[in-house]
C-alpha cells in the first residue's frame, strides 16, 4: 500500500473530505466499496435513485483502471476519495499505472450493440463532470467526477 | 453474483431459465458468462430471470450482449424477466431496454412464445 493521499484540489477549495479508502485494484474488492459510496452518496443529499447511479459510475471507474489500467500487470494500489461540494459530491480516483491517453476512453456509439466499451458511457451519462489528469508529481493518474444535487445551496 | 445462479431447461422446445441472483459485476462475470453462453448452446430460447439480481455492471451487461448474439446467430433468442429496477436502470442507461425482449415473468415470456 502507498502512503499517498489526496489534497483537496483548489477548484474545490470548500469541498469537505468525507471518506477515503485505499484498496488493491482487484475485482473482488468493488463489492466492498460500493456500499460506501452509495452511503456518502446519500451524505450529499441524494435520493437513493441518484445513489444509485453514482455508484455505478464509480464502480465504472474503478474496472477500467483494475482491467485496462493495471491490466496484466497485476494488482496495485487505487485511492478512492469521496468529498462533498457545494453542487453536490466530488469523487477523485488515483492510481499509479501508466497514463492513459484520456481519447482512448471514449464510450461507444449504443446503437453499436456488442459486449463491453459501456463502462466509460455510463460515467459520462451519470456525472455532470468527467475528468482525467495525469496523477501527481507525473505518476499514475488521477480521475475527477462531479456529480450535482441541482437543489440551491 | 452473490450466490450463484441456477439453470433448468426442459426437453422439447421449451425455454431455458437462467436465474441470475445478487451482484452481477466483474468479480462474477466470468461464471455468468459461462452459464449465460451454456444455456445458449443448449439450441433453445433462453429466458434471464433478474429477479434477485441486485446489482449490474457494465460487465454483467456484456455478458448478456454476447449471450443475445450467439442466440440470435444460431437461430434462437435470449429474453429478460422480471427485471429488478436496479437492473432496468441500467439497461436504460445503456438503450438496451429496446434491444432485449423484456417480460414480466416466466409465464408472460412463454405465452409471448419465448
């Protein structure tokens, strides 16, 4: 396990940290941590719908960096951090594989009806936000979503 | 899946039944697959009870593209029943509501000839 974490990026300088987990990018552990986003999900005052959905759109993130990220490289380290924002919850994901070129993660076209490519769909079409940034200090990368409440704050 | 799935098929014509129960995701994909692809060999329709499955991903949703493909390649097809909101989210989501025939339950399949 790393021993790095996050700082709040200074986009979101009033956003508060709620929860982060570190676990080994492998697919057995997805299940663990789906409970806890859909909890912190509903922390940011959305309906449980909503929760829903964020969770799927993380949970998304998660496998493309266990399975095109670390790939057959094995296992490594994710850093997964759930913050609330004034719009709604922010969800920032590290890991230290090789970068990804972020136009190679492009969703399909759906009336294109084959098995796979819909992970990246379903986090572009649940999060307002979808962003890739190289990881700090040039390792890895680093994932940032936002997601809106739409309710005035 | 959190519990694994069973499969029933009966002589004749009649459709094969994949139950499909708790987590469908990456961790379960490969066993889901395999069922899903098995029923699918077996030449008969082939009916997906969702029922119980409490969550999908976008690989569970893989698996059930490829099995309707082979079934459909091979001259059969692969419907969905009772289909949990949670996994009707999902096929919504992904526009698939309208590519796979979808049925209350068992009884309504088979009656639309399933």
């Amino acid at each position: 396990m790393t021993s790095a974490s996050f700082q709040v990026p200074a986009s979101e300088d009033t956003a508060e940290p709620l929860l982060e987990l570190h676990f080994t990018a492998c697919a057995d552990r997805l299940k663990l941590i789906r409970d806890s986003i859909r909890a912190t999900a509903r922390m940011c005052g959305f309906d449980d719908g909503t929760a829903q959905s964020i969770v799927l759109a993380v949970d998304e993130a998660c496998q493309n960096i266990i399975v095109h990220g670390y790939g057959e490289r094995g296992e490594g380290v994710v850093i997964l951090g759930l913050y609330r924002c004034d719009a709604g919850i922010l969800v920032r994901l590290r890991d230290f594989a090789p970068r990804v070129d972020p136009a190679k993660v492009k969703p399909r076209a759906l009336n294109d009806i084959r098995p796979g490519k819909l992970g990246s769909h379903f986090m572009s079409a649940i999060m307002d936000t979808v962003e890739f940034r190289p990881g700090p200090e040039g390792k890895g990368n680093l994932l940032e979503m936002t997601k809106h409440t739409g309710e005035p704050q | 899946m959190s519990k694994s799935g069973t499969k029933s098929g009966k002589p004749q014509q009649e459709p094969s039944v994949v139950h499909l129960a708790g987590s469908v995701d990456l961790e379960h994909a490969p066993g889901v697959r395999k069922m899903l692809l098995d029923a699918v060999a077996l030449g008969r329709n082939v009916l997906v009870d969702l029922s119980a499955a409490s969550y999908i991903d976008s690989s569970g949703i893989a698996c059930l593209i490829e099995a309707l493909q082979k079934a459909r390649s091979a001259g059969s097809d692969l419907g969905l029943v009772a289909v949990s909101i949670q996994a009707m989210r999902v096929l919504e989501l992904a526009r698939l509501d309208m590519v796979f025939p979808i049925h209350d339950d068992i009884a309504a399949a088979t009656a639309a000839g399933a």
